[in-house]
C-alpha cells in the first residue's frame, strides 16, 4: 500500500483557493524540483471534481516542452472523487465514486504505489479529518490574503502533525513537508 501525498499553495492566512495570486512570485527552480519529486515517486493521480475540471483542460493539450509535469499529469492513471461526474474524458482517468474514508482505503489497496493529490480542498479536508494523508507538502506564499477558502477551515481539527522538512526558497516561499504526529 502507497502513502497518499498532498501538495497545496497556500497563503499565510491558510488561504488555498484560487492560487492565481502564486502568479506574482518568481518559480524557483528548487521548487519545481520538489513538487517533481513528489510526482515521481506517484504512480496515480487523485483529484476531487472540481480540481478535475479544471486541470482536464489545462494539462491534456500541454505537452512536455510546454511543461515538464505534462506527461506525468497526462499519462498517469486519475482517481476522480465525485458523486455528480458520470465519466471522465481525460486519458487515463477513472471515477472512484462520492468520496468515502472506505473509498479512499481501498483505492490506497488497489494501487500499487503512491497517489498525489494537487489542489482538491474537499477533498484533501476529507483525508485530513479521516486520517489518510500521509504527507502534506505546503508550499507557504509569503502574502496574507485576508479571504478566501482555507485548507484548515475554522471549528475543524484538531489536526496534530509533524514536520518532516523544510526548504526556503530565493522568492520567500517555503516549503513545509508534515506527516501525521504519532
């Protein structure tokens, strides 16, 4: 059985949604380097439907020079958490159903390996209060945005975790890597 690993962007506030406001700090290279890293050590993809919907037609037409997390994300099995999409158009993609902790278990059986999870804050909170994240990677903006979806919404948790690493980038971003607190 894999480890189900997370990557998010994230603000100071804890804000997730929406993470255009990314656009106004330069990409580390270090960076694409991590969030690589945690690709390939992934042999599939879980998204909820909504982050589906928007990467289906972001990734499908980009290619490797476009891109170079474009075959990962093109050519890699998808585990779609949804209880409205009937199918999936994108290569390579599957429903697993309405997302369910007993679900989510059995997909964590059925795969051999690692499943990455971007985005997907539905889904994501899910995982986080069920016990099934085994890594969260936060990659923290240093911008307070004062509104918008948070990954740690209030009156949820408590949610203990431990740092498993960290690494400061040229931009003032940092990336924070958590497991679960034993």
């Amino acid at each position: 059985m894999g480890k189900i690993a997370v990557h998010e962007f994230i603000s100071l506030d804890g804000v997730i949604e929406d993470p255009r406001w990314t656009m106004d700090y330069s990409f580390d290279p270090k960076m694409g380097e991590a969030i690589g890293a945690i690709m390939g050590a992934s042999q599939g993809l879980l998204l909820g439907r909504r982050t589906y919907e928007m990467f289906a037609p972001a990734w499908s037409t980009r290619t490797a020079e476009d891109d170079p997390g474009a075959p990962f994300m093109n050519e890699t099995m998808k585990y779609v958490v949804t209880g409205t999409l009937a199918s999936a158009d994108w290569s390579n993609s599957e429903i697993v159903g309405p997302y369910s902790a007993q679900t989510i278990r059995a997909l964590k059986e059925r795969v051999d390996g690692n499943l990455y999870v971007s985005g997907s804050a539905t889904l994501v909170r899910g995982l986080l209060a069920d016990g099934l994240l085994d890594e969260l990677h936060l990659f923290v903006y240093p911008i307070a945005l004062g509104s918008g979806l948070r990954l740690f919404p209030e009156g949820a948790g408590p949610f203990k975790l431990a740092l498993g690493g960290s690494e400061a980038y040229d931009s003032g971003v940092v990336h924070l890597t958590y497991t679960p607190a034993s």
